[in-house]
C-alpha cells in the first residue's frame, strides 16, 4: 500500500508538473525589454506567494496593490503583503525594493530577476516599480483561468528611450466621464505610457471648470448639435440634440490623482488664441467682433478667435491658467496655438493698435506676442508652455515646448532651435485616421494609418546633429473625436495602434523588429480579449498589391496583413473566400479581368472582412503611357504607368492609385503597341470639393495611327457643378463608332482654379485621375 501512494504521487507530482509547464506563456511583451535573457525553468504563483515591499519604502504600497490585484485575477488568491525584507531560506515570493545604486536605470528604468524560488523587481524610482510591474503583468496568461500560474525565469533589465511616451484624447468634440478616463489611464500605464495629453477646450465645447468664470461650462460646456456623417459632406447635417458636459475641479483632482499614482503626468490643454468659440460664446467681450456667439456644432476652423489686442482677453486667460495650473501639479501646460484664422484681427482696430504700439510687423508677429505673453505669465507659475508647430512662426520663449504635428520639419527646426520637441506628426501618429481598408471601417477623419506604418516611425530624424537630437524628448499619439461618438469606439481606433506605438516610444531603434512585433501581438490580442478591450481586428486585412508586367500584360498579385500567423485564401471570381477556396502560398500572376477577394483565417476563423480588388484587362492595360505634365510630387502614384494598371482608386486621393494635378491638365498618349480597332474610350476622375478637388470641366479623346496625325472621336462637357458636395468619382465614356488605331490620346481640362462662392475661390484647383480604359 505505501508503494502503490507513493507511485499516485509520483504521478500526480509529475502531472501536476506537465501542466503548470503549459500554463507558460509565450514571452511577449510589449514594448519590448531593451535586455532580455531567458533563463531554465519558471516561478509557481499560487495561494502561497507572499509579497514583500522594502519597509523603508511603504510608499509603494499603491504600486504593490495594483500587482496584488493582476495576482488575485490570474490565480484566484490575492497574495499577502508584507513591508519587510524577506528572509535568506524565503522562498515563493515576490520582492520589491527601490536601489540608490549608481547605475543607468533612470527614473523609469527597472530589473526583473524571475527565478524559480523568488521574482526580485528593483529600480531606481517608484516609477520604474511600475513599470516593472506592467512587465510582471504580461508574464502572466493572457486569459486568467488558472489555480497555479506559471512564470518563466528570466532577467530583464529595460529603461524607456524617451522620457515623454504620449497619448492624446480629445474630450471636446465627444464627451466621455470620469470612468472612461480613468481606463484611459489604464491603457496608458498597460502600455509604458507616462504622459496624458488631455485636450480640454475648443469651439465645440469648454470641459473644465473654472471657478472665476462659471459662464464657461454653463454655456460653453454644451452645444445645440452635433454634425451628422462627415464634414466634407454638402449640405452639411446636424442631430438637434443638446450634447456636452465638463469635469468639475473636483473631478479634475481625482483623475490627477488616479494617473500621478500609475506614474502619469496629465498635461491640459487650453486652445488659444484659436478654437475659442466655446470661450467666446460665453464671454463674446473676448472677441474682435462682440459677438453673439454659439459652441459650434460642426467641425473645422472658425475666424472668430481671442482678441489679441484686448487686455481684457490676457487677464481672463491669466485668470484660467492660474486655475489650471494649481490643478494639474505637472511642469507643462498646453496652449493650443494652431490654425488660427486672422482675419477678425486684420480688421480689429484692438488688435491693429496693439500691433503698433508693441513695433510689431503684421498679424503673424502678433500671434507671436500672444504666445510670448502667455509663455510668460506661465513661468511665473513655474509651468512651461507647449504649442502646435505653429507657435514656432516668429520665436519662442526659451523654456517652450513644440509639439510637431505637421509632420516632422517643425520639430526639426524646433531642436536646431534648441527647443524641447514632441513628435506627433499626423502621417504616423494620428489615430482618428483609419486603420484598415476604408470601405470596411467605422467612419473617420481620413488618412491611412495601419499598424505597420505606426510601428515604422522614428521620432529622432536622422538629419539632425547629435547636439540637435538631444532636444527629441519623445512623441505622442493623438486621438481626436470628431468621429468618436462613444468610448467602445476610443478603444476601437486606440486598440492595437497604442501597442505599435509604445514601443516605438519606449524600445531602441535598433532592438526593434517588426515580424517579432507581429508575432508578440497575437499574445496581445488575447490579452485585449480577456480584458473585454473592444480592439480592431483591421490588423488582419488583407492588403492587395498588383504589380504589372508591361511584357506579359498581367498583374502578379501579392498579399499581405499587419498580422502574423494567419492563412489567406482568396477567389477570382468576386464571390467570398472560405477555407474551401485557393490557399495563398505565393504571389500569382492574373491575365485576365478578375475580382479578386481576399481573407485572413487562424485556426478556421474568419479574422476580418475579406478585402476587395477589381483587375481590369483591356486594350490599353500595361502599355506605354506617356504625360504631357507631371503629376504632384504629392500624389505622384507611379506615373504614367498608374493610369493602365487595370485598378481603379478609392475615395481617398492618397491610396496610391490617383494622379494629381495642381492647377495643370491631365494629358495622355497611350501607345496600345499595335493597330486594334476602338468602341470605347473611358477616363475616371475624383471630386472632393472640400479638399479642392475637382472634376474636370471637358475631356477630349483622340485616336491615331502613327502618333502623328490625331483624330478627334469625342468631346465631353462635365455637367456635374463643381460645388457638389461629398466625395465620389465619376467615369466619363465616349461610345465610339468602331475605329482603327495604335494610338489614344485623353485631355481632362483642369478647372484651374476655386470657383467663386467656394470657400477657397481662386486658389489653385486639383484634378485627379486614376484610369484611362480603352475596349
């Protein structure tokens, strides 16, 4: 009897042994460890494992209860808590300690020692604690279902690249309470995040309160609407129903305090001296005009601004700040100062006697008296300002901070200016674009933004000298709510991208990869999963790229996803891919008209909508097509080439299938390599009003035999009004009585310039064209 218990034990011993081995999780944490050493075998969390802080440093307490809490979810048992060292024989425990040893850590940096008997998480400051504690936290299963959790021994030591590792929310355009925030913060702190960019006041609402102005949340807190669908749609549409809200200054305490203790500085902003219509609608003696004004209900750029030569406007904004700055205990405050319309203040005899009296050149110069000013009275809250690019035009105080959103140049001449800079340019950082094909996603401001090209940024230009590169102290994500209306939605358009973005903020360049990225964030989605985080899955798109042989006359189709470890089947024939359709291994190559869809699967499942491309094969596909005028460098595609490519654009100009012409015509002569006989003769063309873009206004098709002598076929006069509004593409078509011809010659007329009553008449007008098909 004795023999046969010890063998049950024996087995169950090496069961039990089995199965904790796994309940190891993959290592993948992100951003990645700038040192990581894998080591043999793992530490057992159960209801055993105790937790023991320095008792010289209790003030990690808050720290501590936040790990304790992950413990209790991952195991089911809250692990004790001890303020004292462990003793020498101690084994099963968790040990965190603050070290005044002089090493290279930093104030965010961290060691981890994972060993079978012990888990040693020590670091300079109480921010690297945490820090190290969201590491600890990945180590554990991504979905919380086990009794003993297994965590592998390792040694990891890990500092941040740079010291401001950003993420924005516009609060302004959508509302979100005290709740939502505070996940928000969560999420930050999930991801390494230490700054929360907390964008408070704009036209379309004022959020906080200010206790010398009660008007500024009474009235500038709510507006009468809210715009339906997008912007650029005509005529514009607006809810009717009364939207807004503000946090109250005691509520603004709360979520400083909820950040400060996950090691997050909260930086508000209060726009100035635009986007202040929220501001003006409740104190319009503010403004150049006197008003009366409303919050605004739609989106854009307002003229009606702060009046910048009424010292009526300084003290009240002195008064505000002074408010905010005894709110917010961090060193930064933002002060907005983009886009900010001057007309009010060319017509402004304030504003134009200020300009005089203080020697100032024009309005420019008067913007930047604004921001000195303010810049000032700040320091003497012991604050520093931070601004939109913009604030560069003209000098900054010394101690002023540049956010460079317009893409990278401001920030590169921010740092030659040896100005602290924050890069946060909208090519890369912008969340409110999409993240996936457009047709397929929620609707949102524009752009192109998917995991990949977030991952691929690089915050310090290469061009900059080493003392220049020293003033990039860290970037930022941005997400505005324009087309936000609820936080299921933030968390839809933050999640995965934050991930892709902490990491380009926290891990060295050269430690970064993105296939191992890729291949960490399937552990991440399962996290996001278990923590009921409502994460887009456009990462598992399939992206379709056709590459044409001039030679052979067909497409070779490639397909690729911001995810790893999928399969992608795909038809020909339009209809949707299963499991049962043509398995991707390689590129293939198309010879004929097809509409090819394409889907990602993992494990049978259908990860996302399938993606759509139609190939159309006709007589001018892949031949020789040559430009009288060159496209925009700004929409340059690939050419001539672009036009026969069998592929038609989207609604975004940008997508890589448009050519762009600024203010110059679109002509073509397309050689089809031999003498074929013509029915028909088509060119496609894109209107975005709002952006400029318009149809043109005449094509003229030509054919000829030996590209000398051209015949005009036909001549189309667009009837459709260039102040259309929306976004769509028209197709303009010659039926043609059957001719003879090698070569095709299309004239699209260029509008040239605005028309009158639009709302940049006489500026320079765009013409896109994508297509040129000749049957």
């Amino acid at each position: 009897m004795p023999k046969l218990l010890t063998l049950l034990v024996f087995i169950v011993t090496i069961l039990s042994a089995s199965a904790q081995q796994s309940a190891v999780p993959d290592i993948s944490i992100v951003p990645k460890p700038q040192h990581i050493t894998v080591q043999q075998g793992q530490f057992i969390l159960n209801a055993n494992t105790k937790l023991y802080i320095n008792p010289e440093q209790q003030f990690l307490k808050t720290t501590a209860e936040q790990l304790a809490q992950t413990i209790r979810t991952a195991t089911g048992q809250q692990p004790q808590m001890f303020f004292k060292k462990p003793k020498k024989r101690a084994a099963n425990y968790i040990y965190l300690s603050l070290t005044n040893s002089p090493d290279t850590l930093g104030p965010e940096g961290y060691s981890l020692s994972v060993q079978p008997a012990r888990i040693l998480l020590s670091a300079n400051q109480p921010a690297g604690i945490s820090m190290g504690i969201q590491t600890i936290k990945q180590l554990l299963p991504p979905t919380f279902n086990f009794t003993a959790v297994s965590v592998p021994a390792l040694e990891i030591t890990d500092k941040p690249n740079y010291s401001w590792r950003g993420l924005h929310l516009d609060v302004v355009r959508h509302f979100f309470p005290v709740s939502d925030i505070k996940k928000y913060i969560d999420y930050m702190a999930m991801h390494k995040l230490n700054t929360f960019h907390w964008h408070l006041t704009d036209d379309q609402g004022w959020r906080i309160e200010i206790k010398k102005y009660p008007k500024l949340t009474e009235v500038g807190g709510w507006r009468d609407g809210t715009i339906v669908g997008h912007a650029l749609e005509r005529p514009q549409q607006f809810d009717g129903k009364k939207n807004g809200g503000y946090y109250t200054q005691d509520e603004i305490r709360e979520v400083v305090q909820y950040a400060s203790e996950r090691n997050i500085t909260i930086v508000p902003e209060i726009e100035m001296p635009g986007h202040a219509l929220a501001a003006l609608a409740a104190y319009p003696e503010l403004s150049c005009t006197g008003g009366p004004f409303k919050t605004e209900r739609a989106w854009g750029i307002f003229e009606d601004v702060f009046c910048a030569g009424n010292e009526q406007t300084y003290s009240f904004l002195e008064d505000v700040l002074s408010e905010v700055s005894a709110l917010f205990p961090g060193q930064v405050i933002h002060i907005g100062g983009d886009e900010v319309p001057k007309t009010r203040w060319k017509a402004c005899p304030k504003c134009q006697a200020k300009i005089a009296s203080e020697n100032l050149k024009n309005e420019n110069e008067l913007q930047t008296y604004f921001i000195n000013r303010i810049g000032k009275f700040l320091k003497t809250k012991d604050k520093r300002i931070i601004g939109w690019d913009e604030i560069l035009d003209g000098g900054l105080p010394n101690n002023a901070l540049v956010m460079s959103w317009r893409g990278t140049a401001g920030g590169i001449k921010a740092a030659e200016q040896q100005h602290g800079v924050v890069m946060t340019p909208t090519s890369h950082l912008y969340f409110d674009y999409y993240q996936g094909n457009q047709q397929l996603e929620p609707l949102a401001f524009g752009g192109y933004t998917p995991l990949s090209k977030v991952y691929s940024f690089k915050p310090t230009p290469d061009k900059l000298t080493p003392s220049e590169k020293r003033f990039i102290i860290g970037a930022q994500a941005n997400l505005w709510t324009e087309y936000i209306p609820t936080f299921e939605q933030v968390e839809y358009m933050l999640f995965p991208r934050i991930a892709a973005a902490s990491e380009v903020f926290w891990t060295k360049p050269e430690n970064k990869n993105w296939q191992n990225f890729a291949q960490r964030m399937q552990q991440q989605y399962k996290r996001y999963e278990a923590l009921g985080i409502n994460y887009s899955t456009s990462t598992y798109q399939v992206k379709q790229q056709a590459t044409i042989d001039t030679l052979q006359h067909s497409a070779t189709i490639t397909f690729t996803s911001d995810a790893a470890g999928t399969q992608v089947f795909y038809t020909l024939d339009g209809s949707a891919p299963t499991t049962a359709s043509q398995l991707y291994t390689r590129p293939f190559t198309v010879n004929k008209s097809a509409t090819i869809k394409a889907a990602s699967f993992m494990d049978g499942k259908l990860m996302d909508e399938p993606t759509t491309i139609t190939l159309t094969i006709h007589n001018a596909f892949a031949r020789p097509s040559k430009l009288q005028n060159n496209p925009s460098r700004y929409f340059p595609a690939m050419g001539g080439a672009t036009i026969v490519n069998g592929l038609s654009g989207s609604l975004n100009q940008s997508d890589g299938q448009w050519l762009g012409f600024s203010g110059t015509d679109f002509e073509t002569v397309i050689d089809l390599e031999q003498t074929k006989t013509i029915n028909r003769i088509s060119s496609s063309h894109l209107q975005n009003m709002l952006a400029n873009i318009f149809l043109p206004t005449q094509l003229e098709f030509f054919v000829s035999e030996d590209g000398k002598k051209y015949k005009t076929v036909k001549t189309i006069a667009n009837t459709t009004d260039p102040l259309k509004g929306g976004i769509f593409t028209q197709t303009f078509t010659a039926e043609l009585t059957p001719v003879k011809a090698r070569f095709v010659k299309v004239v699209a007329r260029n509008i040239k310039v605005c028309p009158p009553n639009h709302r940049s008449a006489g500026k320079t007008a765009w013409l896109f064209v994508d297509e040129v098909v000749v049957d």
